[in-house]
C-alpha cells in the first residue's frame, strides 16, 4: 500500500515541461522548475501556506519515456551537492554497495545495506545542505528496507535535512508520506510551439502514436513528412519499434504472455470472452491479465450497454503507442513483405481509430478544466440524458437555466464555417434560448472565418481547435 501523498498545489506554476526545438529533435528543460520546488522545501518556514514537512521526500511520477531521468540527470549536473542513483537492473540488497562504489568521494566504504549507507552520507554531509536523487523505484525489487532507513535518514532536525526526490512511475513503490508531482505529457499545443511547421493534422497524427511522450517525440524528424517518418518508425530496428516490448518487458515478468490480449483489443476485440478466445485463456485467467493491463495503465475498460439493453464490459486501450505496437509492430517480427504494404493500413489506422479517440479525450479533458468557468454561481454543471441519438451534439449539460452544448468533430483536413454552426443552432434554440446556452465546439483542423466572424460576435460561441490544446 502507498504512503500518504500531498499533492502541491497548482497555484505556485509548478509546471515542469516546456519545449524546446533544437533542429530536428525535442528536449527539455527541467532544471528551473526543479530549483523552485526546492525552493519551496527550503523556504517553507517563511510562508506557512506553503509549509513543507522537512522528513518528507518528492516524488515524481511519469510514465516510461515522459523524461524522468533526463530531468534527474541535468538537475543534478546543474549545481553540486547533488548526488544521483538509480535502481535499474539492481535488487535491493545489492544496491547500497553499487551506490557506495560510485561514489569514492562520499563513501569511505563500501556498504552492505541501507543503515551503513545512510551513516556513510550523513557522515559527510554532517554540515552540508544537499539534494539525493533516487531513480528507478519501479523496478521488481523490495525497497522496503530503502525506505525505512530513508526515513530515518530524512528524521533530523530541519537545518540538516536534505532535499529527496523520488522517481517512479506510479505511487505503487513508496510506502511512506511523500509530496507528490506528475510529469505532464506533451500535448498538441506544445508540440505546435516546439514544431511549429507541422499541420494540424500532423500534429494530431504524433501525438495520437507517441502518447506526447518525450522520449517518442524526439524522434521525429522535423526535416522529413509525416509519412517519411512514419516509415522510419516502422522499421523493426527502429528505437520507436523497440520501445513498445521493452515496456512491456520492464513492467511485466512474462510479457509474452500478455501478447495476445494486446493483439486482440487493438483489433476492435473488446469484450472478455471475446478476448480469451482469441487469447486461448479461459475467461478468469483473461481477467486477470487485464487487470494487470489496467493497473500499469495501458489499457481501460469501460460498462457500456449492449445490444440486448443490458450493459457490457469492453476494453480499449488508453495508449496510443501501444495499440499501434501491437496491431503491427508486435507481429511483424521484421518481415520485408510486410514492411511492403503495411502504409497504409497503418495511415488508416492512425487516422481512423487513433486520432479520433485521442482527440475525443483531450476535448473531454478540456471541458472538464474549465467547466466550472461556465456555471451559474451556486447551480452545478449536470449531464442530460438525450433520448434523441440523432442528436447533432455530442454531449449537454445545464446549470441553472442555461445549457451547455458541446460538438465534436474528429474527422481530419475539414475545416467548419457558418453553415454548421446554423445546423446547430437550430437544434439547440427547440431546448433553450439562444443567449440561454453556451457552445463548445471542437475542431482538428482550423475553423472556417465565418466561424471565427460568430465566435467573435457572440460571446456564448466558444471554438477550441487541436492547436490550442494544452
């Protein structure tokens, strides 16, 4: 079970990503946003409303490839004082003399387990303020001695206490109070800030098969098209094409186990039985490799009704990458004649299913931040059940007397102007006046101008294209 987590509050912009473009590639720039965190362990005696118990660590969580460990590495570059581990590829008992040995200048011995390390480091830094950097926590190993000393080691008084950080993929590897902060991924409008010649639909492309992850999006070849770099990406010697089974392997003893069900879903195969079949497992042992496939967050499952009216389980995945690893790259086990015709299904692919699916959930993820900008004071936002499936909007929600009308279109390279939005207003004037309501529309590809000439005439009419996604 996880330790007690604090999340900091959004009010001191502790956003840790920006982008940067250096030619063809993407990298980031963490080492100021890591500093002002530590500024606020350091200083939070001063202003009680960002108090910071010294005996806790900072935990940073992020997916594989969200850039973790390049941020670690640059911070602890940046200034000294800054000392850097990594549990990767070690057990837990081996790891305290691994880590005593990298560092001669600090360690007078080797140490055999986590009390005489942590001696070893206050020993040094007996007067020294200094910052520890333990990377890696995923890893199959027992950190539960790890972390009892570590606690021990950060129990001191409040001038001796160094600054900790943590860093994980989930909160599943701490077992004990931490402050917490989530890597945020790259989204649509970042990547127009650190690739700004790409189209929309490009632009809408890579993020659906990189999941905005760093370490995927620095591949891209800003030099090249889209296709050219799909076609590089598709290589089985590719670093795209490798990094699907080596997350597979990191998170999974058996990941070849967990080879059929990934197949199944990213074909359209979504419901349990379903699935088995075409696994070969019986039903119970399918469920039980889906709930792994949940809890490391690559796949979700949702209740849906069925045909018969009685709601269903299905599954869908929730990575990108991953559902176009597995419909392709997993199978193609470098076979030339594939590499021959697979273009364009796989355009289809992206263009069909993932785009679609990527969007719908970032234009879902954009209402939900700023649905509170548009309630009346003291009456919530609710959904409204629509009996009507011909509906030309997607979803409606009220608040008091006004109603909130949500559209949007995920198809690529068509741009909306007046006419539509007529179509729409006609259908939402039967349910409520017009000033009455409130519209967001959503859109790919850019608005047409006479969309933009009633957006600007009309404050209730608010259009949010793919670019300003954030």
């Amino acid at each position: 079970m996880s330790g007690d987590v604090f999340y900091l509050e959004q009010r001191y912009n502790l956003n840790m990503i920006r982008l940067i473009g250096r030619g063809n590639m993407l990298s980031i720039d963490y080492i100021k946003k890591l500093n002002t965190l530590e500024n606020h362990f350091l200083n939070s005696d001063l202003d009680m409303n960002t108090k910071w118990e010294y005996d806790m660590p900072l935990a940073i969580y992020g997916a594989a490839g969200s850039g973790k460990t390049t941020a670690a590495l640059d911070y602890c570059a940046a200034y000294s004082h800054r000392v850097y581990f990594t549990f990767r590829n070690l057990s837990s008992d081996i790891a305290p003399k691994i880590f005593s040995e990298q560092y001669p200048d600090i360690f007078d011995v080797r140490c055999s387990d986590w009390e005489s390390f942590f001696a070893e480091l206050q020993k040094h830094f007996e007067r020294a303020y200094h910052v520890l950097v333990f990377d890696d926590l995923d890893d199959r190993n027992d950190k539960d001695g790890f972390l009892k000393e570590l606690k021990k080691y950060l129990g001191r008084d409040r001038k001796r206490s160094p600054f900790v950080i943590l860093i994980t993929e989930t909160d599943k590897s701490i077992s004990i109070p931490c402050y917490s902060y989530h890597l945020q991924i790259y989204m649509p409008a970042d990547i127009k800030r650190a690739l700004p010649k790409m189209t929309d639909e490009d632009r809408m492309r890579l993020y659906s098969i990189t999941d905005g992850l760093p370490a995927l999006l620095s591949l891209y070849d800003e030099q090249l098209s889209f296709d050219d770099n799909l076609k590089s990406f598709l290589r089985i010697d590719s670093e795209f094409s490798r990094y699907g089974g080596d997350r597979l392997r990191e998170q999974f003893h058996s990941s070849e186990s967990y080879s059929g069900i990934l197949i199944a879903v990213s074909r359209g195969i979504q419901r349990l039985s379903d699935i088995a079949a075409f696994a070969g497992f019986t039903n119970k042992k399918c469920g039980t490799y889906l709930q792994a496939l949940c809890d490391a967050g690559l796949i979700d499952r949702k209740k849906e009704p069925s045909d018969d009216r009685r709601s269903t389980t299905r599954y869908y995945f929730i990575s990108g990458y991953m559902a176009l690893w597995a419909r392709f790259l997993m199978v193609q086990q470098g076979n030339p004649v594939l590499e021959l015709v697979k273009l364009d299904h796989v355009r289809e692919y992206i263009d069909h299913i993932l785009v679609p699916e990527h969007f719908w959930r970032l234009c879902i993820k954009w209402f939900n931040s700023h649905k509170n900008e548009y309630e009346i004071p003291g009456q919530r936002i609710v959904s409204e059940i629509k009996d009507d499936e011909g509906s030309v909007f997607d979803y409606v929600f009220s608040s008091g007397k006004k109603k909130i009308f949500l559209k949007i279109w995920t198809d690529l390279g068509t741009s909306y102007g007046a006419e539509e939005f007529k179509r729409l207003d006609r259908e939402s004037v039967r349910m409520n006046p017009f000033y009455d309501n409130i519209y967001c529309l959503f859109s790919i590809h850019r608005f047409k101008d006479s969309m933009w000439d009633i957006s600007k005439q009309y404050e209730n009419v608010h259009l949010i294209e793919a670019r300003f996604l954030t």
